[in-house]
C-alpha cells in the first residue's frame, strides 16, 4: 500500500479508532521498544486483565499489532506497516495544508511589501 487510494477506508478507519483511546496509544508506544507479553503489559494499568485485553483486541482487529500465544503466554507485536499506512495518509493532507500555508504567506508578506 503506497497511497491512500490504495488504503482499505474500514482499516483507516479502525486504525485512527483504536488510537483515538490514550490506553491503546500507550500500549503502541511500549511496543515501540520491542515485543512484550500482554501480562507485562497490563502490569501498568489499574484495570482488570479481562478490560486490558480488550483494549488489545482493538489493536489486533485494527492491524496495529499481532499477538502470537505460546503456552500460557499471549506475546503481542506491533505492526509498523499499518502505523505506516496512517502516518502516509495524514502525511497526503499535511503536505496539502502546507502548500496552501506556504502560498497564503507568501501573499502576505506580497501585501505587507506593498504598503
């Protein structure tokens, strides 16, 4: 997947929603360091493991990670492919936005020359 069009809109769509909650965005900033297991994961938050593990289901059907159960112990990875899809697809309307920033200070600092 190289651009938006060729984004599936539902996995945006899951992706952004399953960050739009700050316990799923801390869990995607631990794995950012490497692979843990969901235990150790919860191990910082102040909510059943049964409520924990939900917050990791969103992840998991978003694409944001992977989990991998070996014995007793659930694993769980991020998938950098899908943050990299979203980061591409805001990075499309960033560059969009800025060119117009750009041009709009342009035109002003045209104007302020002029008087």
């Amino acid at each position: 997947m190289t651009n938006y069009s060729m984004i599936d809109s539902h996995m945006l769509d899951r992706g952004f929603g399953a960050l739009a909650d700050a316990t799923r965005r801390d869990i995607i900033a631990r794995l950012s360091t490497g692979e843990a297991s969901v235990t150790d994961l919860a191990a910082g938050y102040d909510m059943a493991l049964p409520s924990f593990l939900q917050h990791v289901r969103v992840l998991e059907a978003a694409g944001l990670i992977t989990t991998v159960k070996t014995g007793r112990v659930r694993t769980c990875r991020l998938e950098t492919q899908r943050l990299a899809d979203l980061d591409r697809w805001i990075a499309r309307y960033h560059a969009a936005w800025q060119g117009r920033l750009d041009r709009l200070g342009d035109l002003l600092n045209q104007k302020g020359d002029t008087q």
